[in-house]
C-alpha cells in the first residue's frame, strides 16, 4: 500500500538542500592577510556614489580616489589591482561592516578623529586626503559668507563628523542653524536640491563632487568659501592586526615616495633598469627587500605604480583639474611644493 | 536506575527534567553570545557602559518639542528630546487616525452606495501600500511640490504653507531681559513674518513632521476603519430595529446604541493598531525628523555604542508599548460591560466584507 | 354560522342523510396586486431623491467632489502626461503632468536592482518561477495528500532554481557554476523582496509554532520563556531589529565569522515575525475544543502525537487567514530594509532616481509605479485571504 509522502522520514534531505545555500554565504576568516591570500581578494568598503572618491557607473566599474588607494594595495600584496571586491556603504554602515569583518579596510572619504581611533575599535592608515569642511548653497541666494546662514535650515548625513562640526560652528558664530539629518547621502543630496534645505555641508571635496555630479547645472550652486574643520581622509583598518595596518600605511606612503622621486606608472620599467639613485632602486625592490619585511615580494610599489599611478597621477586622475571636480592640488601637494603630503621615509 | 526509571515514567519530574534542560541550553547560548560579545569589544577596543550618556552631544537637533536642545547638552538629553518628538508624532497621530478611522468606518458599514464606495477605495488603496512608500510620497509632494518659502501660500497673514513647512501663530514666553528690571517676563501674541528672504516664525510644523503624522494616520486610520466596521456589524440587528421602533433618527441610533456595544468588539484590536501606530512612528529616520530612533542612530555613530544605543532605544519602545497596553485593557474593561453575556451577536470577522 | 344557516346547511340531507348539495364551480378570484420592486437604477433614484432630498443633495455635492478629484487625477496622470522616454518634454510637462518616461526608462533598475545588466533576465526570470510556484499554492488541491509530494518537491525545486539563477552556480558552490557569478550584495529589487519576505515566513512558521505550543505549555518556565520572547519582540518596531541585525550581529558572533548582510537581516526579520506567527497560531490552537485534547488523551497519544495529529490540524482552518495576513504584513514590511542599505524594490528606487540628477525631479511617478505593484500583490493576496476565510469557516 502506498503511504504519502512522509516528511518526517525525509526532513533531513530537505533540511540539506536548504541549507547547502547559506553554507556558501558565510566567511570564515583568521587574520586579515591570511583571509585575503586565501580568497585572493581583498574587500574595500567604499561610498555608495560620491563622484571622483567613489562611485560605479552603470556598468558595475568602480572609479575615485579611494577606489584607486584599494586598487594599489590589492596590486601590492596580491599582484593585480582588479583582485578587489568593492562593497558600498552608507556613512551610518560603515564601521559596523569594518569592525565585523564584512570588508577588510574602509577606503571611504573617513574624517580621522580621536573618537574613531580610541573608541570604535579601528585604526587609521595614512593620511590620502587634507580637507576641511565647507557649506553649499544656491547662488541666487547671493550669500558670499557662512556667516551670513543665521537661522538656515542645513542638510547633513548622519553619522559623519559633519554634525558635530556644523553645531561647533553654529555656536562659535551664533547662527542658530537647524541641521535636518537624513541617514542616506542620497536622501540628503535630494533634500537640498529640491529646495528643502538653505545650505548643505559636507568636505569640501565631496560638495564639489555633488555639485559636478548631481546638480543639474553646476553653475546654479555656489561652494563658500570658509573651511570650517580639518577634515584629514584616509582609509581605516580595524584594530589588533599591526601586520595589515602597516602595509596599507606603507603602500600610500610608497604611492606619495614614488611621486617626490620622479616615478610613475609609464616611467617605472625604465627607472627600475636604468636608475642611478639609490632611493628609486630601493622602493621599486632592485637594490633592498624591503617588501619582505612587510610580508609582501619586492615588486610590491613597482607593481602598484605600474598598475594604479603614483599619488598625483591618482589625484589628477579622479578629482584633479582636469575632471569636472576641477580640484587645485592645494593640501594635497608634496611637502616640497608647499602642500602637507609627506610620505614617511621607506628605509 | 529504578529511581531513574520511576522519575521518567512519573510526568511531574518528566516535566521538571525537561524545564531544566532547557534552562541550561538557554543559559549556555546566552552565556556563549555574552563570551563572544566581550571577547569581541575587548579585541577591537571598542568601549562599553552606559556613562556616555552624561557626556556632551555635541550636535544640534532640527526641531524640538516642549523642551529645547543645544549642541552642549548631554546626550540623554539628547535621547529626551527624541522621546518627545516621537510622543509628538504619536499622539497627533493616534487622534487624527482615530477620527478619520471612525468617520471612514461609518461611511464604510452605510448604505449610500457612493459614500461606500469611497470608503472602501480609501482603505483598500492605503492598506496595501507599504507605510515606507507613503510616507516618501507624502515627502516629496510636501518638500517638491510646495512653493519655496521666498513665496509662500498665504492665509491671512498668519498661516503660510511653503517648502519649509506650515507656520503658524502662537503664544510664546518672553523672558525679561536682564538689564532691563521694567520688563517683566509675559507670554507674547508671535506671528509669523513674511520677508524677502521667506518666512520667519516660531512655531512651524516641519514638512518632516507632517509627512510622518499625515502618512502614519491615514495608514493606521485605514486599519481602524476595517476594525469598526467589523464592530459595527457584530451589533445584533434587533437592537438597530428596537432603536428604529423608538423613533431614534440614525445619528442618535449610532450614537447611543450601535457604537457602545460596537466598542466592545473594538477596543482589542483597536489597542493592536494603536501599538503599531507607536511602534511605525520609528521610519521618522527616513525623512530625517529627529524622533528617538534618529537620535539613537546619531548616537550610536558617534560613539560607537551599538548595544548600549540599541537597548535603549528597545526599551523605551517596550515601555511605551505597555503602557498603551495598559490604558487600553482599562478601557477595554469599562466597554466589556456594555453588552452583557447571553446577547446574541455576530461572531466577529476581521477580514469579512460588507 | 347563525343557526338560520346551519338549519339550512342540515336541511341539505335528504331522506337517507346523504348530502345533496351540489357545489359549483367558482371562478378564482383574481390574484391580489404585486407590489412591484423597484428593480430599475433609475426607479431606485428616483425614490431615493424623493424621499431623503437632504442626503439626495449630500450624494450629489460628494459626486461632483469625487468627479472633480478624478479630472485632476487623469488630468495628470494620463491628458498632460508625457509617456515617451524624454527628458526635454518632462522637464516641460513638469507640474502639469505626469512623467511616465522615467519609468520607462529605470524600470530595470528599480525592479532588478544593482544586478548586472545582461544578467538581469535570470533576476526576472527567477521573479516568474517564485510567482508561479505561490499562484499554484493557493489552490487547495496541490495539498491533497496525494499531490502533496509533487507540490513540495515542486517548492524544492523552485528555491534551488532561484537560488542558482540569482547566484550563477548550483547551490552556491563554485565548481557548479552555470552563469557568470552575482554577489548577494548586487541582488536587489524584487528578488530580495520576495526572497525576504517569502523566506523569513518560511522560516518563522515552525519557530512560530513551537513559540505558540510553549506559550500554552503546561510548564511554568518554558511557557514565561516563550511570553517573554513573544511580548518583548512585538513591543519594539521593526527598525530596531534591523538595527540589531545590522550592529549588533557582528558582536555577539566570533569575530570575522559573520555572515553578510543578507543573512543577517533575514535572520532579523525572521526572530520577528515568528512573535506575530506565534500569536496567530496560538489563536487557532485556542479555537480546537478542548475536548480533543481529551479524547487525545484517552487514546493514549501523547503530547507531540496529539499536537501533530489531533490538534494542529483542525487548528490549521483558523491559522491560515492569519497566516496570510501576517505574510502581507511582512511583505510590506520588507519596505523598510532601505534603511541597512538593502536595495528592494524602495531602495532601488531611492537608488534609481536619487543619483541621476536628470531624472531627480520625477520620483513621485516612481513612487507610484511601485505602490502600483505593492497594491497588486497585497491586494490579491488579501482577496486570498478572504476567500480562504470565508471557505474555511463556512461550517
């Protein structure tokens, strides 16, 4: 005789097949360069869309500065730039997903401050961009200060230190500004160009790259001129893995080192075979290892500067003077031209 | 062995046996998540306890209610200005998703087949779409669709609806100045002010706080419209009838005999929206009013107090909730009496049409 | 009958006492006036205006409200509206019509998400397979004893397949790779949709069980366990519990063990409706008389037998429009996983317009596109319930 189909005989295979999906899922992990030369792949956190430091086109292709900084560590320690995964995140996320293993270093347009590096568990690599914040309002509000936002309702994203900025300043100058919060960049970037909001702040360099991007007519838009904070940007690690964060540390400084001597990334075939200075022979690995001591082969800058550019083919790549950010060098030149870049020396 | 096999053959000490059982798997899984949470804040150093909340904000609140807020007061300062705003919300909310609740209710349960109609093409078409895509909708028509507040919508001067929200008149405390001892504080008569650089006034109701009061009340009244509905339909038609035979006009038919053994049958999933009302207050973060979970959220990133932010924000939420409970089981106590056992009534079908 | 009529009704005998009266036919008397019904719109009008002219003018003032709403609705919506893909005939329709070529052109964005272009046919075709697979489940014969297996099977195959068409590979291994492989972070849109709400229901129902027999249970720390659980996860919001999910996962698992994000919310969403699921069959097992449960006993069955056999399924008529409405709340509650930055349908959306500043303006056409589609599913699937109530409790 014929029973029906009993599933209590058979709930193990179906337990089985359901769960043969999430078991593909999860990530298993010992130290962070352990589990990227395992899965050959490193996981950079980055913004969800933020034009010139950032953001994917319709493709899938992820482009910025921050995306280019993960591009030269993944060419360093795993040999190709393209062996990265790139998650986006929003500002609120993002240090949740680092402290929990989802992405190993967050390449995201990160303020260092004392509060992220003694309290939330993380470490800051190296300084990759000097910015300060600023305000953008609409130029037919023929505002030429931010002094002048006495009482303006003010756009900002949560969890950044933009808030905290905004009401040091608020108070400095009494100006009573009422900041209106959102938790999504995208939501904040269409408060303020719907009108909702006077005024919108954020680093200077993300409001140039929302005004070249997202505004409808750039000219519309006016950045003022006051730098309200140091706003100092650099990818962040997580704490208690000193091996990782020296690498990131030194494949930036080694980005920087290869500018102040004269490398780049058409140049370094050339100056590995034919160099007489002994700094060019020794970063690009011809006369010292000094990859090895950091875990990593000697090629790991030549590779790197070979693969992504050195810092101002970086810079002038993504929001440089040529691209629709139009940013000046500024902070972000070399110490010998004036500016704050200044690489630790790689001996 | 014996005792064993008496032990699990008697069902009281079968029943013990199991209890303790699972009290030691509950206790193992939550010690083993408890071992895992402090390993886990000792390796990445991330600090724990609850002493942030005497330290300072440091950030500004958009909007307040009955308290104001600065950037250097504290942080529980900051989680109270919170509470309040989602008290605000709540409550304008609950009134408004009432009325409108009862009123679509009524004209759901009529017979004017066009009034019915109407009715059921509110409710059908705000109960099946999510609150989140309301609430945005309500967003952009109030923050795009509306005037800039350089040229507003204007009732008499004292009402001005724009981009930046509906402002009104009102009463505000003004405090003596200090050099002048002739000036003693007194309550002043403010109105809004309308200049070339747009509205300025005291008292605004924020395009944040509408969107989330409107979308909130006009979902949860659809809600409770079906409810008294179903109420209303559970009173025994012979009561209706005995109230006709009595030349009652159907206002005081619904008024004195229909709606107060309707309650009845209302009050108990009455008391669930009402939670769920309190409860959906929470997607305020999404249009950046600053209720109790934005403020947790801000909070949370800028100390890095995921559980501590967390736990407050639940347990603010389960008092709330209790105490909503609670005043409506009082309620619900009083209106049990309105119909006494052994009347004969419908049995009550939530999802059952006219 | 006066005795005069009597005499003459006894006086009808004859000599032997037979009757001798002959009846006569009497023609029927004609058939009293129907009153006609007034079957007519017209004749019912007519009577209606007559007789209450107060609600008679009340009527036509709300007409002449509703008809002026549906002139400006269509005004917008469908005279003045622009329904090709142009971006300069938008911007010049703006406020006076409807852009309908924004959904044109992002409706692949907004209902796929961030997958990858080419792929997106396996992202729409897996949508179809998991429609088909619940349009079926709602008819009762796929759940007759003998079509049972065919039906789970069917369901077997069916989460195997979408789960092979949104990740390229059979089961998630990467040996068994059909089709270019997507993340789970680039799943978005109404596949997520459907997988989070459609998973975490499936998920919830036997913890929600278990919750709702523990809660009745006779032993006092299982059953405060199980309240505790029930009463502490239905008084705080959902977005709490996403926040938890999103934050506090990582912490309270080993360190660099978790699991993505997907996973966790899914979890999230799941710890929650499991509450509401217990509190529905807690309300069905309360409907079962107590008398079974006796019977039951009886027969010498014990508690897990009398639960499976006896109980749960005579419970299962008053479970399953409870079900169903629990699952239209979820499935609207998948809305709010924008905000851990899942892209669903909303996020998507948000994701879609928000970014390109061309097409920023029109979001309300976007908005109302996707309540449209929210409208039709929880619209059918609340006529379901309806339907499945009224057969089930038709005794």
């Amino acid at each position: 005789m014929k029973t029906h189909f009993s599933l209590e005989k058979n709930r193990f295979l179906f337990i089985f097949c359901l769960s043969l999906i999430f078991f593909s899922e999860f990530s298993w992990a010992g130290k962070t360069l352990d589990s990227i030369k395992q899965k050959d792949q490193i996981s950079c956190g980055v913004n969800t869309g933020l034009a010139g430091f950032g953001s994917a086109d319709s493709q899938g292709k992820w482009s910025g500065l921050d995306v280019d900084i993960c591009r030269a560590i993944a060419s360093a320690v795993l040999g190709s730039a393209d062996k990265v995964r790139f998650v986006p995140l929003s500002a609120p996320q993002r240090f949740a997903a680092l402290q929990s293993g989802e992405i190993d270093i967050l390449s995201r347009n990160t303020t260092f401050s004392l509060t992220r590096d003694a309290s939330l568990g993380l470490h800051q690599t190296a300084v990759t961009f000097y910015d300060g914040q600023g305000f953008m309002v609409p130029a037919k509000m023929n505002i030429k200060s931010a002094k002048q936002l006495k009482g303006a309702t003010v756009c900002v994203q949560s969890g950044t230190t933009t808030e905290k900025n905004l009401n040091d300043f608020s108070k400095a100058n009494k100006l009573e500004v009422k900041p209106i919060v959102f938790e999504k960049l995208e939501a904040a970037n269409a408060a303020y160009f719907s009108g909702r909001c006077k005024a919108y702040t954020t680093d200077a360099s993300g409001l140039a790259s929302i005004r070249s991007k997202e505004a409808k007519d750039p000219k519309e838009h006016v950045i003022l001129p006051e730098l309200i904070s140091k706003e100092p940007l650099g990818p962040m690690v997580r704490r208690g893995d000193d091996e990782w964060l020296a690498i990131t540390k030194w494949v930036i400084y080694g980005l920087l080192e290869a500018e102040e001597l004269g490398i780049d990334s058409k140049s370094v075939e050339n100056l590995k075979n034919q160099s007489t200075d002994p700094a060019v022979l020794r970063l690009l690995g011809k006369s010292d290892d000094m990859g090895k001591l950091l875990g990593l082969d000697r090629e790991w800058i030549a590779r790197a500067v070979a693969q992504v550019g050195n810092y101002s083919e970086i810079f002038d790549r993504n929001v440089g003077e040529k691209t629709p950010l139009a940013l000046k060098r500024g902070l972000n030149a070399l110490w010998t031209r004036g500016g704050l870049q200044y690489a630790m020396p790689i001996r | 062995m014996n005792t064993l096999t008496h032990l699990w053959n008697h069902k009281r000490y079968r029943l013990y046996l199991y209890q303790a059982v699972v009290l030691i798997l509950l206790g193992a899984a939550l010690f083993w998540l408890g071992h895992n949470t402090w390993i886990n804040l000792k390796q990445r150093g991330i600090q724990s306890g609850f002493d942030f909340l005497s330290d300072t904000a440091g950030f500004d609140i958009g909007e307040t209610f009955l308290i104001t807020f600065d950037g250097s007061q504290t942080y529980w300062q900051a989680f109270l200005v919170g509470l309040l705003n989602t008290l605000k919300v709540s409550l304008c909310g609950l009134v408004l998703a009432s009325v409108l609740g009862l009123w679509v209710g009524l004209g759901r349960g009529s017979l004017h087949p066009l009034i019915k109609l109407f009715c059921s093409t509110y409710i059908e078409l705000i109960r099946n779409v999510p609150l989140m895509i309301q609430l945005l909708m309500w967003y952009v028509l109030l923050v795009e669709y509306l005037p800039p507040s350089t040229e507003p919508y204007s009732w008499f001067h004292h009402f001005y609806l724009s981009q930046e929200g509906f402002a009104y008149p009102g009463f505000i405390w003004l405090q003596s100045p200090e050099g002048n001892p002739t000036l003693s504080s007194h309550w002043i008569w403010s109105r809004p002010v309308f200049d070339p650089q747009g509205v300025h006034t005291d008292f605004n109701w924020s395009p944040e706080f509408l969107s989330i009061t409107l979308a909130l009340s006009l979902y949860t009244s659809a809600f409770i419209a079906e409810i008294v509905r179903a109420g209303i339909q559970s009173v025994a038609r012979g009561q209706i009838e005995a109230a006709q035979s009595l030349a009652l006009t159907p206002w005081q038919i619904k008024r004195w005999v229909v709606l107060p053994q309707a309650a009845r049958m209302i009050t108990p999933p009455l008391t669930n929206q009402y939670l769920n009302l309190v409860k959906n207050s929470s997607l305020a973060v999404v249009v950046g009013y600053p209720d109790l979970v934005n403020i947790a959220n801000t909070a949370l990133n800028q100390t890095g107090r995921a559980l501590e932010c967390i736990a407050i924000l639940m347990l603010v939420y389960l008092t709330l909730s209790l105490v909503i409970a609670w005043g409506m089981n009082r309620t619900n106590d009083k209106v049990r009496h309105y119909l006494k056992k052994g009347d004969d009534f419908a049995p009550l079908k939530l999802t059952q049409r006219a | 009958m006066t005795s005069q009529a009597r005499n003459q009704d006894t006086a009808a005998l004859d000599s032997q006492g037979a009757n001798t009266q002959v009846y006569s036919w009497v023609a029927a008397r004609p058939a009293p006036k129907r009153i006609e019904k007034a079957n007519t719109l017209l004749v019912k009008f007519w009577k209606f205006i007559t007789t209450h002219p107060l609600d008679a003018l009340l009527s036509v003032g709300v007409a002449l409200l509703a008809l002026q709403f549906l002139m400006l609705a269509l005004n917008w919506g469908v005279i003045h509206a622009v329904f090709q893909i142009d971006e300069a005939a938008c911007q010049n329709a703006r406020g006076e019509g409807a852009c309908w070529g924004v959904i044109g052109e992002k409706f692949r964005l907004i209902l796929w998400g961030r997958f990858p272009f080419e792929e997106q046919w396996r992202s729409a075709t897996a949508c179809v397979l998991t429609l088909t697979m619940l349009a079926l489940s709602v008819n009762k014969i796929v759940w007759t004893p003998s079509n049972r297996p065919f039906t789970l099977g069917a369901w077997c195959f069916s989460v195997v397949g979408f789960h092979t068409l949104m990740s390229g590979s059979l089961f998630g291994l990467s040996f068994l790779q059909i089709w270019p492989h997507v993340d789970t972070e680039l799943w978005g849109g109404l596949p997520l949709t459907l997988i989070l709400s459609l998973g975490s229901i499936a998920l919830a129902t036997p913890m929600g069980i278990l919750l709702a027999l523990g809660r009745t249970s006779e032993m006092p720390i299982i059953r405060s366990i199980c309240v505790l659980y029930i009463e502490l996860v239905r008084g705080v919001p959902l977005i709490s519990v996403l926040f938890m999910a999103s934050f506090m996962f990582p912490l309270l698992l080993p360190s660099l063990q978790t699991p993505d994000v997907l996973i966790r919310v899914l979890l999230g969403i799941t710890l929650f409706s499991a509450a509401y699921t217990a509190e529905v069959v807690r309300g069905g097992l309360q409907a079962v008389d107590q008398g079974q449960q006796e019977a039951s006993q009886s027969l010498n069955l014990g508690y897990w037998q009398t639960q499976r056999y006896v109980i749960l399924p005579q419970a299962l008529t008053h479970i399953i429009p409870g079900m169903v409405n629990n699952f239209i709340a979820i499935f609207k509650d998948t809305s709010l996983v924008t905000i851990v930055s899942l892209y669903e349908l909303t996020g998507s959306l948000g994701l879609a317009l928000n970014g390109d500043a061309n097409w920023r303006a029109y979001k309300l056409e976007g908005y109302l596109f996707i309540a449209a589609i929210y409208f039709f599913f929880c619209f059918t699937l609340s006529q379901i319930s309806q339907n499945l109530e009224n057969r089930l409790t038709k005794r």
